[in-house]
C-alpha cells in the first residue's frame, strides 16, 4: 500500500510562472525522490538546481517544437502539472490587447499543453495531468474579505481570472473525458491561499469561513500533487480536489 503513493523515480514536468504554488510543488516533489523538471515563459528564480526548459505560447509550432525538445531529453513524462495562478493585471480597465495576451498565456498556453503532452502519454496508455487552480474557480470571491484593501481587491478582482479559474475546471474535464481512453487521468487541486501570503485581516475573514480554522500550508498542497501524482490515484479522472478547509463546501 505504501508504494501506491509514491513518485519515487517519476517524471514530472512543472508548468507555470507562479512562484507561490510552484516552488512549494516542485521542492516537495523532488523531497520525495520525483524526477522534477520545471518549464514555461522565463526562468522562475528560486528554482535552482531544477532544470528549466523555455516554453513559449506565441504560436503551436513554436511550443511544440519546445515539447519535442523536452521529450527527447527527458525521455517520457509520467506526470505535467499545470501550476500558473499568477494574478493578471489588476482592475477591470483592460485593453482589448491585455486580454487577449493573458488568455492565451492562461488558457491557450494549457489547452496546447494538454493537447500535445496529452498525446505524448496516450502513446505510452499511461499519465497523470494535475492542473492547479485558485479556490475562486469554484466559488465568487466575497467582496466583504477585502474590506479596506482596494489594493488587493483590485489585484484577485482582475477581469479575466475567474473566467480563467473557472475555465480550468471544465476543460479539465472535458480533457479527462477524451484522455481517459488512453489511460491518462486528469484532475484540478483547488487551492485555498497560503498561510501569510495575504494580509492578516484578509485571513482571518477567510478562516472565519472555513470549516477547518486555518490557512492551507504548503503540505497541504502538496499532499494532495502526490495523490494524484502517485499510482493510487489511478482510477481517479476528471475531479477537482478543494484544498480550501472547507471554504467552498457551503
């Protein structure tokens, strides 16, 4: 039973320019003996002694031909995580040029993703997609946890997340529904904020509502990465996973 939850020798390909989920993801996934590799638009600081591949999103043949890459010097990919809960600019005042440059970062850049990494663990009738999502991809934010914070209201309150946030979950499943097939799974982790990335009065607003009275630590993060990453969750596609302490139960 113990080794259905191990990543022992797995390679597990990293996606994202997030620094808050991402570091916390890959540092206990190499703790646990995973083989970590870390890719996406620019070098994420922080991260050293992972070895970074530039993916670019500007055009497919561009990202793929950045994928072929990653594959012939790593050889299969076991496990490609999706970790980009990087905030797009603040406000609501966006030009029509922002939007479509952060769609495509954000939404784009995973559909492309999935689709060919998808492929490349249909080949081998083996995978695991784990895409890391903001709990607002299953709940509106409360406007009433930012009282006094226009700073920060204005920064999670950003036009296009939640349609980001809320755009993983479906296409999550609808990519476990095609990949199944292939014996590739396909799940979200929906993360509450970690403890002391936000301002005190925002978490204790936040925990007032939790069921579980604290903020996520990064174990409780990554406990559930190793889940889905391991064998034991071979039979589980298309879920998301709350990691929120009960803040979207209600």
């Amino acid at each position: 039973m113990e080794n259905l939850f191990s990543v022992k020798g797995k390679k597990i390909l990293i996606c994202g320019n997030d620094a808050k989920y991402l570091h916390e993801i890959a540092k206990g996934l190499d703790k646990a003996m995973a083989l970590v590799y870390v890719c996406g638009p620019h070098y994420i600081s922080g991260l050293n002694g992972f070895e970074f591949f530039e993916l670019q999103f500007d055009t497919e043949e561009n990202l793929l031909s950045s994928l072929n890459l990653i594959k012939n010097r790593i050889g299969n990919i076991d496990c490609f995580i999706w970790a980009d809960t990087q905030k797009p600019q603040p406000g609501w005042d966006h030009e029509f040029e922002v939007i479509d440059e952060t769609l495509k970062r954000h939404m784009l850049g995973l559909v492309l993703c999935v689709k060919h990494i998808g492929g490349f663990m249909a080949e081998k009738k083996n995978g695991s997609i784990i895409v890391i999502a903001d709990y607002s991809a299953l709940v509106g934010l409360d406007v009433n946890n930012y009282q006094d914070n226009d700073e920060l209201f204005n920064t999670d309150f950003s036009l296009e997340y939640g349609f980001i946030q809320g755009g993983y979950i479906n296409y999550t499943r609808q990519a476990a529904g095609y990949l199944g097939q292939f014996n590739v799974r396909c799940n979200v982790v929906a993360c509450a904020p970690l403890k002391d990335t936000y301002p005190s009065e925002f978490e204790q607003n936040f925990i007032k509502h939790s069921h579980i009275k604290k903020m996520a630590e990064k174990e409780d993060i990554l406990s559930a990465v190793i889940y889905l990453s391991s064998d034991a969750s071979k039979y589980v596609t298309g879920t998301v996973i709350p990691v929120d302490g009960g803040y979207t139960a209600k």
